[in-house]
C-alpha cells in the first residue's frame, strides 16, 4: 500500500472531489436503510407476539407484509437507477482489498434486499390467510402449500440475518471511514455536481 492509502490526509479526501453519488441515489439509500432497519427489527419484535388471540399479531404481521412491499418497489427502483446510471469511481485513498471486499459486501446487501421481500411475500402468498396491503385484500395467485411456505420462509429467515451480518459491517467500514477522513464517507452524504464517470 501507499502511503495516501495508510495516511490519509486531507489531500486524500480532496482527491474525493466529484466522486459522490448524486441526490437521487443518496435520497434512495438513506430512505431503504432507515425502511429496512425498521423493517428488520419489527421482524424480530413480531416472533415475540402470542400467537393467541389471533388478531394482534395477525395485524402486525400484515403490517410488516404492506411495509415490506413498499421496501420491496424501492429496492426494484435503486436497482433501476443503479442498472442506468454510472456508479462513481472509488477514492483513491482505498486499497485494492478494501475496494473487493467493498465490492462483495455490496453485492450481497442487494442480493438480501432482493431476496427478502420476494421470498417474504411469495411465502405469504402460500399461506391459506390472505395478503392484505394496508388493509386491502390482494388478489390469491396460487394455492396454498406448506412445504414451499417452509422453504420460502426459510429463504426469508437466511437472508435476513446474513443480511443483518453485512450491515452490520458495512455501517462499522462507514465509521471507521469517517474516522480516517478518507473521503469515502462523504460520497454517500454529500452530492456531488460532477458528471458520473462512464461505467467500466
């Protein structure tokens, strides 16, 4: 390594300069990380409910299902955004390993965001209890079956905690950026005004 990637100073972070993403996808990653904690921690609070009477964790399980779904449309839509729109370079301040494991660990936070709400509500929909999206019914698309309910929920329960696992990381790699003053940080807390970078 260099020494810029063991020091960082501010000339690192000045190289940072027209590196951020823009408001849009910045608006988009703070919305689904405030929706997907929440998200995240009413699933873990929901185990928690009596199963008797019905009707109360009934209620918060079909709240869970609405909000998951919104989650689910912003997830589609980052995903779009992020599909037609360059993502821009990394900080010359991060090493080579830094730069795969950034990689990898943003590979498997969108895989999870993905699988999560798809294998959460084609698992509901295997269920003999109707979906109801902030109280209104949607339409049956199959038959109930238990097995792939099982599987599904089993999909659902995984992705979750690895999930969990690489946020956690990620949010700890955020910190200890914001700690060194190395730039990388500020790209997703600052908009930049420069013109994306043409994809690799």
């Amino acid at each position: 390594m260099n020494h810029l990637t063991e020091q960082p100073d501010n000339a690192a972070a000045a190289n940072t300069t027209g590196l951020g993403y823009n408001r849009v996808a910045i608006a988009l990653h703070w919305l689904l990380a405030i929706g997907l904690i929440y998200q995240l921690a009413l699933g873990l609070w929901m185990e928690g409910i009596p199963k008797t009477p019905t009707g109360l964790r009934a209620e918060w399980f079909n709240w869970h299902k609405s909000v998951g779904l919104v989650l689910g449309l912003l997830i589609v839509l980052r995903g779009l955004w992020r599909l037609t729109h360059a993502r821009p370079q990394l900080p010359q301040a991060m090493s080579r390993w830094q730069q795969r494991v950034a990689g990898t660990s943003h590979a498997l936070l969108y895989a999870c965001m993905l699988g999560m709400p798809l294998s959460g509500f084609l698992g509901s929909s295997l269920t003999p209890y109707p979906i109801k999206f902030f109280g209104t019914q949607l339409p049956r698309l199959w038959q109930a079956n238990s097995d792939l309910k099982a599987l599904l929920g089993c999909v659902h329960a995984g992705a979750s905690y690895v999930f969990m696992t690489v946020l956690a990381l990620h949010v700890a790699a955020a910190f200890w950026h914001a700690l060194r003053r190395d730039g990388v940080f500020l790209r997703m807390w600052h908009a930049s005004q420069a013109a994306p970078n043409p994809k690799a």
